[in-house]
C-alpha cells in the first residue's frame, strides 16, 4: 500500500549555523601582533607539500619558525615527541606555540598542553586549530576530537593560561548509512544527522599566564604510550629533503 505524505507548501527553515567565533586566520593575526618578541614552535609541521609548509610559516613574518614532528620529513627542522617539548628546548623558550591538526594523534593532550605553557615566555600565546566533525583518519593515531569547550577546558586558567579567542570552521553534516547486519535501522535513531549543523573544527587562542595550578601527569616517560607517539603512519609524505 502506498502512502501519500504531504509537502510544506514553504520552504524548509535553514538549518543554523555551528560557526561560531571570528575567522581563524584573522586570529592568528592578531595573536602574532600582540606576542612578546621571540621564536615559534610549530608542532605537526612534517607535512608532503612545500606549499602548505609555506603557508603555515607565512603567518609568522618576522619570526624565526621551528617544524617540530614526531619524525623526520618536509617542514621538520626538529625532530621531538611534543608531550616532552620542554626537555627538548627548555623552559621560556618560545613566544608562540602553534598547530594544526595534531592535538588529536597525540596520546595525552594535557601533558601537551602542560609542554606548551612550560616552553612559553610569560604572556606567550598558544594557538591550536584541530578537528571536531571529522573522519578518522592518520591511523592508527587518531584517538581525539576537541569542541570549542573543550579547547577552553585543556588550555583555560588550570593550566595557566586566558582564553584570548575561540571559534569554529566549516558547518557539515553527517549522512547515516543504513545497516543491514543490524535488526533495525541506524538511521531511525540517527536520523537529526543529516538535518543539523556541527563545526568541522575548533580552534583556540590563549595567553600565558602563569604555570598549571597543580600536576599535570601520566605515566608516559619509558611507557608503551611513549612508544604509541611513534606509530604515527609515514604513508603519504614526502621523505626527510636530502
């Protein structure tokens, strides 16, 4: 038997936006202008493309930029675990500290939240742009994904820094595929997926301003989670330049 289901006879109300926050390139800017005096540690830099290499060093004029990655490659001048920055480059050493799409592959996002306000002089600026509606992906470490909030908990006032800026890239939406290995069908519980708005990615900008209000810790020095950093998949990228 077929069913007959009537059309609105207007148009369907948008669906609102996640966006939220001013545009992350325009937050960069200001940060750089505000920064105190001093290097950049860029984490994650081990990139395919000397084009993207270049682009992330050209928000940074004037300053002297250091790669820093897990492994040797394109972009890299620094090859150093990220949790353990401060015992590669000492304390007060850096003005800012940025990144793009690594905090989520990292093991233990506080230590390396606790690293960066180590590194950085007082009123040095972290900057970190990550994915939250987003595909798996770089695995088998892929193990986070970070909302506005939870940027503002991992780098707010605990661990010693103001919250400066946050915001929000790019509405998606989600399409749920229907499951025949199950006795119903995903998409009947799912189904606001693919009529709502969620950000792509989150990203923060925040000052430092003192040290972490107490120990930040895990077990990682000589542990199977120091050993995981190194699982990071080579596949894809350029090999280190000759």
């Amino acid at each position: 038997m077929t069913s007959v289901v009537p059309v609105p006879r207007h148009p369907l109300p948008l669906v609102p936006s996640a966006i939220v926050g001013p545009l992350w390139g325009e937050a960069i800017a200001a940060a750089v202008a505000e920064a105190p005096a001093g290097r950049v540690l860029a984490l994650g830099m081990r990139t395919a493309s000397e084009q993207t290499d270049a682009m992330v060093r050209a928000h940074f004029p004037e300053r002297e930029v250091i790669g820093v990655d897990i492994h040797p490659g394109l972009g890299v001048q620094v090859v150093a675990d990220a949790h353990e920055l401060d015992r590669v480059f000492g304390p007060e050493s850096a003005s800012i500290v940025y990144s793009g799409s690594l905090l989520e592959h990292v093991a233990a996002p506080w230590l390396v939240a606790r690293a960066c306000n180590a590194v950085l002089v007082a009123g040095g600026y972290v900057l970190h742009h990550v994915p939250w509606s987003w595909p798996t992906h770089a695995e088998p470490n892929d193990f986070w994904r970070m909302s506005v909030e939870g940027l503002r908990l991992l780098f707010g006032e605990a661990m010693g820094f103001e919250i400066i800026a946050t915001g929000s890239e790019v509405d998606v939406r989600m399409h749920v595929q229907p499951d025949t290995e199950l006795p119903y069908d995903p998409r009947s519980v799912l189904v606001g997926f693919s009529t709502t708005h969620s950000a792509a990615a989150s990203w923060i900008v925040a000052r430092k301003t003192g040290d972490p209000t107490g120990a930040v810790s895990w077990p990682y020095e000589g542990t199977v989670t120091a050993e995981v950093a190194e699982r990071y998949p080579l596949d894809g990228l350029a090999a280190p330049p000759a």
